[in-house]
C-alpha cells in the first residue's frame, strides 16, 4: 500500500493525452428509439437510460467544478484539454435534457422525480458550499479533491458502459440509438484521461484517503 501510495505522489500532473479533444455539437432524433434499445437486454437498456436522468445536472456541476480549479492548473495541455472537456460536458448535458424530453417523457416515463433528486444532490449536497454551510478554510482543497474523485469515476463509468453497450452487444444496438452511444462512448473515453488529474487516479477511494496522505 505505501508503495502504491508513493506512486501516485511522484505521477506526472500533466496531460496525459497527445490529441486535442475536439467538442462537437450534436442533435439526436428519438422518435424510432424503443425503450429496450439494446436487444435482448431490457435491464442494460433501463439501466442505461436511468443515467439521461442523473447527467443534465451532474454534468453542468462537472462544468462549475472544473471551472473552479481552472486557475490551479499549471500545465498548459491540460488546461487546454480540461477547458474543452468543459464545453463538450456543456453539449453533452443538454444532449441528455433532450432524451429526457423527447425519448424518456414522450414514452410515459416520469422523470420529475428523479430529475428533482438530481437537482438537489449537485446543486446542493455537492456544491461548494454543501447545504448552505460555510466550509473551514483548510477543508476548501480537500473538498475539491473529494469531487473530482467523484467525476473521475462517473467519467470511468460511463465509458464502460458505452462499451458494453458497443461491444458487448455485438454492434445490435438498434440503429437510431446507435450514433448517440458511438459519440458518447467516444466522449467518455477521452473524458475519462482529463477527469482524474488532481487524484492520478480513477477510484473514487482515493478521493477519501487523499486528505490523509497530504
């Protein structure tokens, strides 16, 4: 463990990546979308479209958030990729309002309440000032940490399920939902190289035992 825990003190705090990621604005079309999208796989499929109602607003917290360490960045790859993986979680969160609206709503599915939740666990429980409450000043950085863990691995997450719903199922996904989970999976991958630079790391565990070690 302490070796494992000297390596992430010595690991590079730079980019990681040698391309630039590009944001693209994208508009998909749901009418011909069945709710099991994934063949054969209800459950994948259900699983799948419960996360359009988690990331509108987790992924404009993402875009506060990083926006927040910006100035703390150094390197100036990085800084040029965190600041485009800011504008491609913007497009990608109203990417997600639309299947919400026109995918989830018009099938008879009630998101309100899980869209309300959502609302109130970033824009609330998770903002800078948690509740309402003023944090110690040496708590402030810790805190950060403890939220870019947090997206470190949503990031992670999501890859892997664009994969499995990529690979996994053979390339069946049905064909007009196909292209939405081609950029996403694409999004993710390269997002996932940007989200875990201030733990080098993707755990979420170690956004909890960071504040120890440092």
């Amino acid at each position: 463990m302490k070796k494992l825990l000297a390596r992430f003190r010595r690991a590079a705090r730079g980019s990681s990546i040698g391309y630039f990621i590009q944001p693209r604005k994208v508009r998909f079309e749901w009418q011909d979308t069945p709710i099991d999208w994934i063949p054969q796989q209800p459950f994948a499929s259900y699983f799948i479209n419960e996360i359009n109602m988690i990331l509108p607003a987790g992924e404009f917290w993402f875009c506060r958030l990083y926006n927040k360490v910006l100035p703390q960045i150094q390197d100036e790859k990085l800084k040029q990729d965190v600041q485009a993986f800011i504008r491609q979680e913007a497009m990608h969160a109203q990417a997600h309002n639309s299947a919400n609206k026109d995918y989830l709503t018009e099938r008879q599915i009630d998101i309100q309440r899980n869209i309300s939740l959502m609302n109130g666990l970033f824009n609330q429980l998770l903002a800078d000032r948690p509740l309402g409450l003023q944090l110690p000043q040496w708590s402030e950085r810790h805190w950060d940490l403890f939220r870019l863990g947090i997206v470190a691995t949503v990031e992670h997450m999501t890859c892997v399920m664009g994969k499995y719903a990529l690979i996994t199922a053979n390339g069946s996904v049905r064909a007009p939902t196909r292209p939405c989970w081609i950029w996403s999976n694409g999004t993710a991958q390269k997002k996932s190289s940007i989200a875990p630079w201030p733990l080098t790391c993707t755990g979420i565990w170690v956004a909890v035992i960071w504040p120890v070690i440092i």
